[in-house]
C-alpha cells in the first residue's frame, strides 16, 4: 500500500469526531447580498476589488464582486433602458452552457422527469411522450432507491447501484476494473476538492502543487482550510505546455521551506487554459507522484471536450493501470461532473470522485467526511450515473442522443476556434491555440498608459481592464490574475459558449476595447468585415 497519506497523518479534526468536523467546516467564500441592490456603492465596488485583486487568498473573490457589479448593471438595464452604452450583459467569466442558449440531452431530462415524478409511469399517455429507454430506465433507477422517493436521503456515499453503474462506466472507458465502494458521489466536483482538502491539510504547513494559471477553487479551498499552495508554471509560449521537470524544483523548493508537500493538482483538460496534455507527460506526472508519495487529484471534467484531432484523453487512472501501478502503488482521486462536457447540467450539482490506493482507515475518515452533509442531492447522483452510461446503439434514444451530443460538441470546437482566430487578428491580443474544456486564455498587451492609469487607481492593470470592459460593452471576463498568473501577464479568461450573436459581440467589444487602450482617439466601428468569424453555428 502506498504510504504518502495514512490514518497516523491526516488531519486530526476528521479523527477527533463528526461534531468537531461540523464546527471547522468551511464554506467557500461568497460576497453575501443581503439587501436589495440599490444599497449599491460604486465607490465601494471599486474600494472592494482593489483589496480583493491583490490578495492572494481570496483570488476567487474578484469573479464575486465582478458578480455584484453586473447585477447592478443588470438591474439599470431592466429599470433604466438606454441608460448604458450597452443592450445586454454578455456573460463569460463562467461555464455556464445552458444559461448561454445550450439545450439538455433529451434522454437525461427524460429520465430524471419520470424519477423525479414516479406517477408517470402509471399513465398509458407516458408511452407517446417519453422513450421507451428512458421509461425502461427510471424504473431501473427507481428501483435502487429506498422507497422509490428522489427528495430522500441516501446513503452518504451515494446510491450503490447508482454507485455501480458508475464503476461500470469507468471501467469501459478506460478498461481497467473500477469498484463502487470506491466512488463517493458529490454535489458537482467542488465538494469533493474540499472534502480531499480537509482531509489533507492539517496545518499552514501543509501543501498542495497546483498549476498556475489554475481554477482558483484550488488556491481559494486551500485558503479556506489553511493550507499552502505550492506552484508550478504552465508556460504560455508552448501552448500551457508543462515541463515535469521542473515539478522537482517547486517540490524541493516547498520542502526546504518546511512544507509538507500532500498532493499535487492536475487539470485535463486545462482550466482556464484548455491545453491537453499528451501521454508521456501523464505517465511522467503518474511516476512523480508515485516516487514522491503525492496523491494525484486528477480534475478530469472537461474529458468530454476535445477540440483536436492529434490528441486525446485518456483518465490517470487509465495512465497509472497501464504503467502496472494497482491501487498500492499510487493514490489516486479523480474527479468529474455532470456539469461540463455537452451535457452541461451546471445547476443539477451532480458529480464524483473514485478514490482508490487509500487504507481503509483513511478511507473510513473520507467517509465520515461525507456523512457530515448527510449526502449529495439525489437528482445530481441519477445525472452522474447517466452520464456514465448514456443510451447505447439500438436503444431508442441512441440515435437522438448522438446527433444532440455530436452538434454541441462540434459547435462548442467551432466557436472556440472562431474566437481563437479572431483575437490573433485583433492588434494588441493573441491567444493560443484551443485544445479543449470551454475556455480562451488570451494575452492583452497593454500600453504604458494603461498600465499607469490602472495603478493609479490601485487596480491591477488586468482588473482594470475587465473592469473598463464590463462598464463599456457589458462584457464580463475574469482578469488573469485571478488566476495566479504572473504579473507581467496581463490576461483574461472568457467560455466559447455564447451563440452566434453573442460571439459577434464579444470580440467586437474586445477589438474596440483594445483600440481605446492604444488610441482613446480610435472609435469602434459598427462592422465585423475585419474579423474572422464566419461560419459559426
């Protein structure tokens, strides 16, 4: 058995007890809006982010005011028509598919209608409106949940036979056996981020390696729990490539500072920088944190989102069985959810995590981790297992589901490689090249006089850009620095889901945006025969 993480060394809070769990349980930080908008302070929006953009704890808390700030332009839209230079808020700090015009697979919302209405079933009309599949499917599902009731309790852990299809999926996918007493099921991926994290950090001691640009759940969770975040640099000039290398400088750099290092974060495909990586760094990440005793927490929820032909996903854990590491060699968490993909079902809160080369000790730990917020709600569990097991050839969704989910991933790769194109033919920005998840990284190269005013009003040059950019056109991006990025970068994510209007617009924005920064005196014009965007579905 591996030996990196053992019952002698997690955090002794997990041990002492459920009660002592509950008190030290950490909510992620949210700026809470209690009153009505119109209490809104531009002037203390401002005093906000300029606190919050250079504090490195509390990263995430840039996209939460940004939030704030667009609900209140929201609100002026709806009450103040005409009153700003824009018609719409165009959201793109966040994957969110459906709230950006993506339709649900109709096999899963087929499904969770009849389990979540049972009644139906016992109606003869349910044979014209719903799929025989889906009809034969929910009966199944019903059948493994104590008293066929969705609004129920489960087990912590999640529904077992919902648990079992899941290790069946997996094992499928990568052909190597999966077992269900090794799958916790979680409300999305985030949950189970945080309950590894209680898990792991004991003190300010303890460490985790995360790439940096990263998803700053990473950076803000690890905050939350006290923990350090130790860094490894993807580098932009090859492609967010990652160098493994010189994952052994970082590591010995953390230890010679006292830092007991406990796991290292992989995102494939990357977020916010959607590289993907290629097998031999896989099998060279795989060996690392074997030799080094780290548990591997592989971020594998954009594996449905491929965008290039000359690479493709394989799992870690796929990786580490085909090295011939077994669950003694290697421990392993692997995360994924229903909320990316094409499925995009961002508000089901439906996801998992497969733990495998853990001690049953710790793993009874894990679990009493679990048992504290009773269990992951029940229509998210019914999704994770879906998603693991979609409609097969000659069932009768097959043939629908296939062509809904090859439209949504083919139109998600053509709007991201529009937008790719179209901020390298934009003066003043380039982008890499978009291998798959649902994001664009792009570097905005801002001239001396931006840089100047933006510190002038103590903002970082980057916030002050999608700040400059939200109160122009609407227009919401994350700044890069959000993200970890290094200072000298001046950078900002944004998703490739908006419809085909929305693109227009967006890059539109961003093109006029640049031209102000580098000529106040340059208006933008109302075309788009300069940018190369034709073709989008």
């Amino acid at each position: 058995m591996a030996t990196g993480v053992s019952v002698e060394n997690i955090n002794p809070k997990v041990i002492l007890g459920p009660s002592s769990i509950a008190e030290c349980i950490v909510i992620r930080g949210e700026v809470a809006i209690h009153a009505q908008v119109s209490w809104f302070s531009p002037s203390m929006f401002w005093k906000s982010i300029s606190i919050y953009s250079f504090s490195a704890n509390a990263r995430r808390e840039i996209n939460r005011y940004l939030t704030f700030f667009f609900q209140h332009l929201q609100q002026q839209l709806q009450t103040q028509p005409g009153s700003l230079p824009f018609d719409e808020i165009v959201y793109c700090n966040i994957g969110n598919p459906q709230s950006l015009g993506q339709k649900p697979i109709t096999f899963f919302r087929e499904v969770l209608a009849l389990c979540n209405h049972p009644n139906l079933l016992e109606r003869e009309e349910i044979k014209s409106l719903f799929s025989t599949d889906a009809i034969a499917r929910a009966k199944k599902i019903l059948s493994m949940i104590p008293g066929r009731a969705t609004g129920a309790y489960s087990h912590s852990q999640g529904i077992k036979g919902l648990r079992d299809e899941i290790a069946a999926g997996i094992a499928s996918r990568d052909g190597f056996p999966a077992n269900a007493d090794d799958i916790f099921l979680t409300n999305g991926a985030s949950p189970g981020v945080h309950m590894m994290m209680q898990l792991l950090i004991r003190n300010n001691r303890d460490g985790i390696m995360c790439p940096i640009p990263q998803y700053s759940l990473y950076s803000a969770s690890l905050a939350l729990h006290g923990g350090a975040l130790v860094p490894y640099y993807l580098d932009e000039s090859s492609g967010w490539g990652l160098e493994v290398s010189k994952l052994k400088n970082q590591l010995e750099d953390a230890r010679s500072k006292g830092i007991t290092v406990r796991a290292l974060v992989v995102i494939n495909p990357g977020n916010p920088t959607g590289q993907i990586l290629d097998e031999q760094q896989q099998y060279e990440l795989v060996k690392f944190c074997k030799d080094e005793e780290l548990v591997l927490l592989a971020d594998e929820v954009y594996q449905e989102n491929i965008y290039v032909t000359n690479k493709k996903i394989n799992s870690f854990k796929k990786i580490a069985r085909s090295m011939g590491y077994n669950g003694d060699d290697l421990q392993l968490v692997s995360l994924h959810s229903v909320s990316k993909g094409y499925y995009g079902e961002c508000g089901k809160r439906g996801g998992y995590m497969e733990v495998t080369g853990f001690s049953t000790p710790v793993r009874e730990q894990l679990y009493k981790i679990a048992s504290v917020n009773l269990c992951s709600n029940i229509t998210g569990q019914i999704l994770a297992s879906l998603i693991m097991d979609p409609p097969k050839a000659g069932d009768a969704s097959y043939d629908l589901y296939e062509e809904e989910k090859d439209n949504i991933l083919k139109s998600l790769s053509r709007r991201a490689k529009a937008m790719e194109s179209a901020f390298n033919s934009i003066d003043g920005i380039t982008c890499n090249k978009t291998e798959g998840a649902m994001y664009l990284f792009p570097r905005i190269y801002l001239p001396q006089k931006a840089i100047e005013a933006a510190r002038a009003v103590n903002k970082a040059p980057d916030v002050f850009y999608a700040l400059r950019l939200l109160d122009t056109t609407g227009i919401v991006v994350t700044p890069g620095s959000g993200f970890g990025q290094i200072i000298r970068c001046y950078l900002f994510t944004c998703n490739s889901e908006f419809l085909t209007t929305q693109v227009w617009s967006f890059v539109k924005g961003c093109r006029d945006m640049a031209r102000e920064m580098h000529d106040p005196a340059a208006g933008g014009e109302d075309t788009f025969d300069d940018l190369p965007l034709q073709g989008i579905p």
